[in-house]
C-alpha cells in the first residue's frame, strides 16, 4: 500500500508543475491551522480567543523570532515547534523557487522556448553551405534595414550559436535566431513560427546522397501538414537529381528545388574552361552590389518599353515577368505589359528606388 501510494504521488509530481506549489501552500496552512489550535489549547481562554491563536502562529511562520515573547512552557514549546515547521516551509519555498529558475534558465539555454516573429526566413537544418547562405542573406536584407533569420536544428543552441559566432562577416542589422529541434515534428515547427515565415530553406545535412533527399522529402511532408497553413514558398536542397520530381510531386507549387552538387560541378567546369567567369557569376547571382526585383504595377499596363525606363529614375527596368517566365525586353517600342498578368523586373542599387525596395530580389546586376 505505501508502495502504491509513493507512486501515485511520484507520478502526480512528474506530470503536473504546479502540484509543488498546491502542496507547500497546503502544508503552510495545515501548519498554521494545527498550531493556531495547539497555542488555543495551551494558552489562557480568557487573553486569547481562536481567532488570534491562529493569527500569532501565522506570525510565527512568517517571522521565527516572534515567538521571543511567549509566556509559560506550553506557548512557548508550541511557538518553538511551530518556528521550525514555518522554517522548514520557507526553506521548501526558496527551493522551490530557485528550481523553477533553473528550469527556466535551462530552457533558454537549450532553444526550447517560442519565436514569435514574422516575415522571417526559416532554414532548417545544418550543413557547411549555411555560412555562405547566412552572409548572402545578410546582405540581401541590408536594403531593408535587416530581418531576422531562424536557424532550427537537431543540434544544441549552445553549438549553433558558436558555430555563427565563428563566421567572419557582418550581419548587416540581421538578427539570426537559433532553436533546437526536429523539423519532423510539427511542434518544433511551430515552435519557430513557421506559418508566418517570408521564405524557408531545407538544408541537405547527410553525407549520403539517399538518406539526405529521403530525409528533405520528410521534412516537406512535415510542411504540408502544418495546419496554419505556409505564407512562404520552400526551397530544398537536394542531392540527387533523379529525386526532384518525387519531392515536388508531394510539396507541389510551393516548393523549389536545388540539387546543389550538380549545379555547383557544371559551374566549375564552365569556370574552368573560361577564365573570369567566376567573377561574372559571383556578381549576377550574389547580392551584393546591383540587384533584381520583381513586382507587378497596374499603373504601367499598356505602357511601352522606352515609357518603362523613363518611370523610375532610381533603377533600371529589365524585363517582363509573365505567368512564372521572364523576358527581357530588347525593343524599347515593345509594349510591356498586356492586361493584369504582368510584373517588372528592375535592377538597382541598394540605395535604389522604389523598384529595388518592394518584391523579392533575385540576384544580379
């Protein structure tokens, strides 16, 4: 029987926080309510009635030297006994109290507390591409004054944020927010605000090409299911080519893909057979300098080409962006837009105008 009930009790204190704090405030009052009649008990009727016996052993489990003025041996035994017991309870309190800041320091410590942002970038997972894409993202949200970027991995927080440390580069006012977590389980995922992120980045983290896509294509069905529902589109990382009409046969629209080593082979080699090219791709595809933006203006439909450039003195309109293909216009006496179906592509500078301020940059000069 005394097994059963210290499991009962084992178990009612692991499940519920708040049970402490219910039974130290219980065992405060059962302590005032038995010494309030025991000081009833002993003392004179006629000086103190129930009422101020319980009163005065509040006092003394507030305040151990309140009893100091007891007079007689029974009041004074039970002002004593009851000291230690108020003693004993504040001693309880005090570690109850440094128990849950513990637990909360710890918390934070590991990266299980919420991220409450929006319009944020979301990568989950590791690998050694996210210095690169942390500096290229920095600087692509310099124009805007910053953003802020949530890192969430299987890795500690502690870790991460050593590891970011390390990188050699400027932020540029971008906050970058690291969470521990399995973007498997829907509730890590809304633990970083995923249904309210402007963009999220799968990061291929295993070393084999398999396992890496089979785990990205998991991930992308974790993404599907969030209730929420996805404000931002997803790019994946992929390490095989044959794998990417599976995964965006399952993410379907809102899924982009990039099979990095192919990419990245095809561009060494090309850099490698024409000298400088390097420079040229590192420019049209990084953000730094001049850049591409895209963003539909009613205003100019009908409009031609040369009535185009003439409307933004601050950046340089390129091109036409039509049901998810681009042009780029070469005849300035080309009408650029027909109907509501058309957006703008501008380049400019990151002091540009108006152009280079709303959409979404896509790199280049």
């Amino acid at each position: 029987m005394s097994k059963r009930l210290a499991y009962k009790v084992d178990v009612l204190f692991s499940m519920h926080s708040w049970v402490k704090g219910a039974a130290l405030l219980a065992a405060t009052l059962l302590l005032i309510a038995l010494g309030g009649l025991a000081l009833y008990a002993v003392g004179s009727k006629e000086r103190m009635d129930l009422g101020d016996a319980t009163w005065r052993a509040w006092s003394y489990v507030a305040d151990a030297g309140n009893h100091a003025d007891s007079e007689g041996v029974g009041p004074r035994i039970v002002g004593v006994s009851i000291s230690i017991g108020g003693m004993l309870i504040f001693a309880l309190m005090v570690g109850l109290v440094s128990e849950g800041i513990s637990e909360k320091v710890d918390s934070l410590k590991k990266g299980k507390s919420d991220v409450i942002e929006k319009n944020h970038t979301l990568i989950l997972g590791w690998s050694d591409k996210l210095a690169s894409l942390l500096k290229q993202l920095a600087v692509a949200n310099e124009s805007m004054g910053g953003g802020v970027v949530v890192v969430m991995s299987e890795r500690e927080k502690e870790e991460m944020e050593s590891e970011i440390q390390k990188m050699e580069f400027d932020f540029r006012g971008t906050t970058v927010i690291c969470r521990s977590g399995s973007p498997l389980v829907l509730a890590d995922l809304k633990k970083v605000s995923v249904s309210t992120a402007r963009a999220l980045i799968v990061l291929a983290e295993a070393e084999n090409a398999d396992a890496a896509d089979a785990r990205a294509l998991r991930v992308v069905l974790s993404l599907t299911g969030v209730r929420e529902g996805l404000r931002g589109h997803i790019v994946v990382e992929l390490s095989d080519i044959d794998n990417q009409q599976l995964v965006k046969m399952v993410g379907g629209r809102m899924v982009e893909t990039v099979v990095a080593h192919d990419v990245i082979g095809r561009l060494m080699i090309q850099c490698a057979r024409q000298p400088g090219l390097a420079q040229i791709w590192e420019t049209l595809l990084g953000f730094e300098n001049c850049e591409f933006y895209t963003k539909h203006w009613p205003e100019l439909i009908g409009k031609t080409f040369r009535e185009v450039l003439l409307s933004f003195p601050d950046a340089v309109p390129c091109g036409l962006r039509v049901s998810a293909r681009t042009y780029f216009e070469k005849s300035t006496e080309a009408v650029g837009f027909y109907g509501d179906a058309g957006s703008s592509i501008g380049g400019g500078s990151e002091s540009g105008g108006e152009g280079e301020r709303e959409g979404e940059g896509v790199g280049g000069e």
